[in-house]
C-alpha cells in the first residue's frame, strides 16, 4: 500500500490525531454510508472501545465523535461553527448533519464509553449506528483509528493481508522497507527524496506536489509562530501553563550576549517544539507528523535548521519532508505510529526518525547517513511508554516533543560524522518497536491506567 507524503503529513485538528481526528473523520464515513444507504434514520449512537474510551474525554474524543457525526472534518474544520453545533446539540438533543433530516443524539445516553476489552481489530475501536425511531438499529459500522488520523472500517482492517500487500505496487519506487529503499536508490542514482518525489508524481503533478508540501510546512510555521505568542492556562483541568511565549521572550533577550552557554540551543529547539504540542493540546490547527501527539518534533527540526544553521534555504523544505515521509512511511507499514498500539515510541519515537532523516537529507547526506539517522534517533526511543496524565496530550507529552528533536539532531550530527555504515539496521530497530509494543502492558499504551498517569497528583 503506497503512503503518500499528504497521508503522513496531514492537516488537522488537536489535541490528538487518533482520538480527536480519527473519530471526526469515522463519523463523516459513516454519514456518507448512510447518505448512500436506504434508510430514513431517526437517531444515531456511537460506542468507544479500548484506548478511545480509557482517555477518550482527555482526548476531546467525546467532542470529536459528535462534530464527526454533525459533518465536520478535521482538513476543514471551522473552530467557531464546532462551538456552535455543540451548543446546538446540548440545546435540542438533535444533530443537523448536511443533506440528511435532523438525527437524535444526546451524548449523555448516546455517546457510551465501553471500558472492557479492547475491539479485536485495535485498541482504538469504536461503533456507530443509525437508529430508527423506535431505537432499532438500521445501519452499523466498526471503526479503528490506527493513527495518524488514519481510519479503518473493520472490512478494510480485515483486508490488511498478505495478499493485499503483494498487490503490484502503482510507483516506481515501491519500498516497503528501508533494506529496498537503499537498494532502489543506488540502483536509480538518486536521493531518497527524489524516489518519494517521483513516487508522488504517479498521483498529482509537479505543480500540485509543491502545492501541497509548501501548505504543509505554512501551516507547521504558522502553528509555531501562534505557540511562541499565546500564554495562559491550557484546558483540561492539569491547569498546565503555556511556557514556549516566555522562554522563547528570555532566548531573544539573551541573544547575542557572549555568556550565553552553547547548550542554549537546545532551548531554542525544545521551545519550538513546545509551541507546537501546546497548540495542539488547545485543539488549535496542527500536521500530523506523523501523529498529534508527535506533531512538535519534524517543525520544530525544520525551524532550528532554517533559523540556526548557515546555509539553510527553504527552497529545501519540501526535500526535507519527502525524506521524513518515506521514513514514516516504512515504520507506518512495518510497526505502528500509534500510541494506543506501541507507546510513545510509535509517536515521538517515529517523529524523530523522521525528522533526523529529513535533517541528515538537507545537510547532504548520503541515503546510508539518512538511514543511519532515521536509526539512531527511533534506537534511543525504543521501550517508552505512552503515559498521559489525566488523559491529556500535555504531561509528558509537550516536553517530550522537545526532547525528540533534540535527539532527532543529535541523531543526524552523529549519522553525518561517519559514512552510512553501522551496526543496527533502521529495519531492525523498526522491527524491535514493534515486538515491544505488542509485549507492553496495555497500561503503558494511552490508557492512562500507568506511570506517570497513576503517580502524579492530576487534579
């Protein structure tokens, strides 16, 4: 299955691209099933499963599905028609999706946080139905949110086989792991960057393909640029205080003055990073790179590049993201970008990867140094666990994203010192991710059931 570089990177909505996004896109699925069906419904009613129940409401999840269900869409979502349809729901117990009658739905008896076992498909399962008036069922569907923001019905879940993944590959450059990624390079001569591009070009034009990346890294600045200038309370009761506007204010203040120690820097890229994840966790606009929770690492790299590094150019922007997107996109279809699925190592874990094959790409580097990058970074996150305070994307989640880009750095620096070869192939540790993700306690896979979720004071 081809994963294009707008299916890793997409525009959406916070704090959390498998709990908020992935429910709002089931729900305009499942609207656009029910368009197509025979049935004149009455009502409708959502149950949430595994990870999507444990912190769903932390996740706004709960908000999400209903705004999913009313017909929004996290690539147009509109923060002030939300709020409206919310306040239209609580006040009338109905949902106005567009070209379907008024339908029942009040999320105190219709929208049902299922605490026991987990859906066989994924931990992020969920079900809508249409009901009729009598509150028979008309039409169900399951759901998984793997990710990402990407959706799954259980059919689609189910033909995820082997025979499905031996289907002729519709690119050029069909690489499912990083082993054949740097066999086609060195058997086309050409960068990583260049076979994603061209990849691409089987689907959009040159024009369109530039469109797109140049609107994915507009509104990765732009999500930056509203975190360094926002402060005050971030919501969900943690009452967890914006810090990136202020340390951000001390780093220019401190800027240019010879007692200023090199290690600093390292604040310039965390705050970046933090500006991103405390948007997110506001629910303000973010990209998946490659999730929410994850969303701070990639811009946050791709700033400290452009700002603080000599020769930076942003005519090389969507170089660096092609590069990052063909290392997410290995990880994706080998283990798992899903916190719910692998822990924090699937998200910042990937994030990273990503980000320090894309650094490694525009500082030059060989496809062995971008493996090499891509591998060191994702190595040294292996084994962390998805622990949410409070069901929050906030503790330790906004830190975290400023950590991952520290190490995603460190990773490219270190990849570039030497030539591409090294001991632990990029395969193998995606491979270790995903063995340790499937023997991690489900407490450590955004449940908020472990670590630091059940040893910190949330209240």
């Amino acid at each position: 299955m081809f994963l294009s570089v707008f299916d890793i990177f997409k525009i959406g909505v916070g704090p959390s691209s498998s709990h908020t996004m992935g429910p709002m896109v089931a729900g305009g699925r499942f609207l656009a099933a029910l368009r197509a069906s025979p049935f004149q419904a009455a009502g409708l009613r959502a149950r949430l499963y595994g990870s999507l129940a444990f912190t769903g409401k932390g996740h706004a999840t709960d908000r999400a599905t209903i705004l999913g269900l009313a017909g929004f869409l996290p690539e147009t979502y509109d923060a002030a028609a939300a709020e409206a349809a919310l306040a239209a729901n609580r006040d009338t117990g109905l949902l106005t999706p567009p070209d379907l009658a008024p339908l029942r739905f009040d999320p105190a008896r219709d929208l049902v946080f299922d605490y026991g076992p987990a859906l066989p498909g994924h931990a992020n399962g969920m079900v809508i139905e249409a009901l009729d008036a009598q509150g028979d069922v008309l039409l169900q569907e399951t759901y998984y949110s793997i990710g990402g923001g990407f959706v799954l019905s259980a059919a689609e879940a189910e033909a995820v086989t082997d025979r499905a993944l031996s289907a002729p590959s519709p690119v050029p450059f069909p690489f499912r792991t990083a082993a054949e990624m740097l066999q086609m390079a060195h058997g086309a001569g050409l960068s990583i960057a260049q076979m994603k591009r061209r990849n691409e070009a089987r689907f959009r034009t040159e024009a369109e393909i530039d469109a797109g990346l140049a609107r994915i890294w507009a509104v990765m600045s732009d999500c930056i640029a509203r975190g360094l200038t926002q402060d005050g309370i971030l919501p969900g009761g943690l009452k967890v205080k914006r810090r990136a506007k202020a340390i951000h204010a001390a780093l220019l203040a401190e800027r240019g003055q010879n007692l200023t120690a090199p290690h600093v820097i390292n604040d310039w890229i965390s705050t970046y990073a933090m500006a991103v994840n405390e948007e997110n966790a506001a629910g303000g606009q973010v990209v998946t790179a490659p999730t929410n929770g994850a969303a701070g690492v990639v811009p946050a790299v791709i700033r400290y590049w452009l700002d603080h590094v000599p020769g930076a150019s942003s005519a090389r922007v969507g170089e660096f993201l092609l590069t990052a997107a063909a290392v997410g996109g290995i990880i994706k279809t080998n283990a798992s970008i899903s916190g719910a699925e692998c822990g924090c190592q699937a998200e910042v874990g990937s994030a990273a990867a990503m980000a320090a094959a894309g650094l490694a790409a525009v500082l030059g580097g060989s496809p062995e140094q971008i493996e090499n990058a891509a591998e060191i970074a994702l190595e040294h996150h292996l084994g962390m666990t998805c622990d949410p305070v409070k069901g929050l994307v906030q503790v330790p989640c906004i830190e975290r994203n400023g950590l991952g880009a520290i190490k995603a750095i460190s990773a490219a620096s270190l990849a570039l010192r030497g030539d591409g070869t090294h001991f632990v192939p990029l395969d193998a540790a995606i491979e270790t991710m995903r063995q340790t993700g499937r023997d991690m306690h489900e407490h450590y896979k955004e449940t908020s059931l472990g670590g630091l979720a059940v040893n910190v004071p949330n209240c």
